[in-house]
C-alpha cells in the first residue's frame, strides 16, 4: 500500500509541476499547489521509501519517518482533492487520498507497539517532547480561531475565503478536527510513556518538518505566481523555514533515544536484575 502511495504521490507531483495548464484555480493558488508538489517528489516520498527500507531493516526510526512521511502526504492528499477545482488529474487525486489513508491505517495497525516501547531509552526525555507537542497544539489551533472566530460571528463568514476561489478550507478542517486532536492526545499518552503516545507525537514532528518546509517553499511559488495576492506571502517563507528548523529540534533529540540495540536492551536487564 504504501508503494502505491508513492507511486501515486510521485505521479500527482510530477504531473502537476509539468502540466500547470491543467490547474484551474486562482494563480496564487496553483503556485502554491506547484510549490507543495516539489517538496513532496524532493523530500515526502524520498522520506517515505526511505522510512519502509529502514523499517524492513528492523529500524525503529524508520517506522517514525514512515509514519510521519505518510502523514505528511496524507495532508496534502487531502488539499489536492478539496482545495483544487476539479480538473482532469481528479481520479488520481482521489488515488492519492485512499492509499494515503489506507497505507497510514495499515502501518499503524500492523506495528508491534510493545515492541516499540522496548526500543525506546529510558533517558527519553518525553515531558519535555511532548510538552513541545502541546505547545505546537495550542499555538496552531489559536492561529487558526483568530481568523476563523471573528469571521464566523461576522455578517459575512465567507470574506475570510476571499481571494482564494474556495467554498472552505480544508486546512482549518483537518488541522481542528483531526491532527491537532490526535497530536494533544498522543502527547498526553506520551507523557506517561505510554508506547503508541510516543510513537505518534515522534512521527507527527516528522510530519511537522516536512509540512514547515512545505508550506515555506509553496509560499515562495504562491507569492511568485500572485504578488498582489493575499493567500501566500513571499514574508512567510523564512517565518516557516524557521518552524521547521524549531521542531527538527525536539525531532533529533526523539530520535537519539530510540532503536537502542537487543545489546542495550540486555544491558538494562542485567542492571535491573544487579539492583535488585
């Protein structure tokens, strides 16, 4: 499943960088579309394929840059079939969508969470990972109610869609009713250490990163295609570039406290076993 998502995702990308005549919506809006699509042919599928082989190697980070890689291309699933006006890649879109969907559910399900647990370092320090998490939850859902609060109350709701040839937006939709839900309840699971906790908020900053990068370079394309516009902004890039470089940080110290090797693991077993 998730060597068809990379088929599919590598195929949306490439088309779509080669065939802008076959997007429709406002020229900001296919820039940024463009811009998305690099980032995911440069880096969400490399990162993918390279999670599975690392994985069928036995590596725990693998699992987490699978997980997170296919999240990450699951979001933008999600914005090529509901923020882009239908066109002639339509059913590929909706490709995409499933077997980003389906290639997540069945990597999650399939995963030996005890397992994981074991391959993780007591040193973790998973309060201050997680409450990173938390702190992300917080600040992203107040970004998005600071616009959305006042325009709902509003006597026309719809300005806040002005200039972007949507009817909504599916970024505040799954943003509030999905990941940042799922990202709040793995890192409280998280701060009890509590395995499948840890292994979702260690995959959802993968994730982050790559969406950091993403929504930096599409705001290059965007600003490119539209100066005028007002739904991407050649200031934003650096503001992004930068949320990106801020959670690699928690991201690598995640990572140097898993995939402890069975010698590590004996290791504590022996210590356990002198202290009693």
């Amino acid at each position: 499943m998730s060597g068809a998502l990379a088929a599919v995702a590598t195929a949306v990308a490439v088309l779509s960088l080669a065939l802008p005549s076959l997007l429709s919506g406002v020229d900001a809006a296919n820039g940024s579309l463009r811009g998305t699509a690099l980032v995911m042919v440069c880096a969400g599928v490399p990162v993918l394929v390279a999670g599975m082989r690392l994985t069928a190697r036995g590596s725990a980070r693998g699992l987490v840059f699978w997980l997170g890689a296919a999240g990450y291309l699951l979001y933008q699933a999600v914005l090529f079939c509901f923020a882009t006006p239908l066109n002639n890649l339509f059913l590929l879109y909706v490709a995409y969508l499933g077997s980003a969907l389906w290639s997540l559910v069945s990597v999650f399900h399939a995963t030996d969470l005890r397992e994981f647990g074991t391959r993780l370092a007591p040193a973790m320090p998973a309060r201050w990972i997680t409450g990173f998490a938390l702190v992300v939850v917080v600040l992203n859902a107040a970004a998005w109610l600071v616009q959305i609060v006042p325009a709902v109350f509003s006597r026309n709701p719809a300005s806040l869609l002005e200039g972007t040839g949507l009817l909504t937006n599916p970024v505040f939709v799954q943003d509030l009713a999905v990941w940042l839900p799922l990202l709040a309840a793995a890192a409280l699971a998280g701060r009890r250490r509590v395995a499948w906790g840890l292994l979702v908020t260690g995959a959802m900053l993968a994730m982050l990163v790559l969406e950091g990068a993403g929504v930096a370079t599409d705001q290059w394309f965007g600003s490119r295609a539209d100066p005028a516009s007002g739904i991407a902004s050649s200031t934003m890039v650096p503001v992004f570039a930068v949320v990106a470089l801020l959670i690699a940080v928690p991201l690598a110290c995640y990572l140097r406290n898993v995939d402890r090797t069975p010698h590590d693991t004996e290791g504590d077993h022996h210590d356990a076993s002198s202290a009693r």
